[in-house]
C-alpha cells in the first residue's frame, strides 16, 4: 500500500511546480508506483483476482494518462516512457 509520506515524494519528484499535485506527469508517476507494488503482491497471492481487477484498471488509468500526454506534448510523453521502462 502507497503510504502518505511514499506518495508525497513521489509527486515532489514529478511535479513541475511547487503546488502540483495533478499534471499527467504526477499521475503517472503515483499510478506506476501502485502498479509496482500491486505486482509484486500478486505475485505472491496468485489467486487474488480482485486485486487483479484493480491493477488491471489502473494500468488502463495510466496508458489513459500516458495517450493525453502524448496527443497534448510528445517531449514529456517520451519522458515519462523513459521513466516507466527505467
């Protein structure tokens, strides 16, 4: 689970001013970390599968998120693409 503290750096990291807390690139990037911890759950708990609905929805929110940046800045969509397969 995405602890507050957890989920606060991650978007100081991703955000592109001080008050950002909703730009793609902070969704994304809160979203990646969820789907990361998500997996690693089920790898565990193979028989979960309303976990699995969850992440199967999320990873579906994210390429949402990822297709926007991509019609909308395809400098930041390529960024943040590096940053997912990194």
């Amino acid at each position: 689970m995405l602890t507050t503290k957890k989920k606060q750096n991650i978007i100081k990291k991703n955000q592109l001013h001080d008050k950002d807390t909703g730009s793609p690139e902070v969704q994304i990037a809160v979203l990646s970390k969820r789907i990361d911890e998500l997996a690693d759950h089920l790898k565990i708990h193979k028989k979960d599968n309303h976990s699995r609905r969850g992440l199967i929805k999320m990873v579906a929110d994210r390429r949402t998120h990822l297709k926007y940046l991509e019609k909308t800045d395809k400098s930041r969509h390529e960024k943040e693409v590096k940053k997912i397969k990194a």
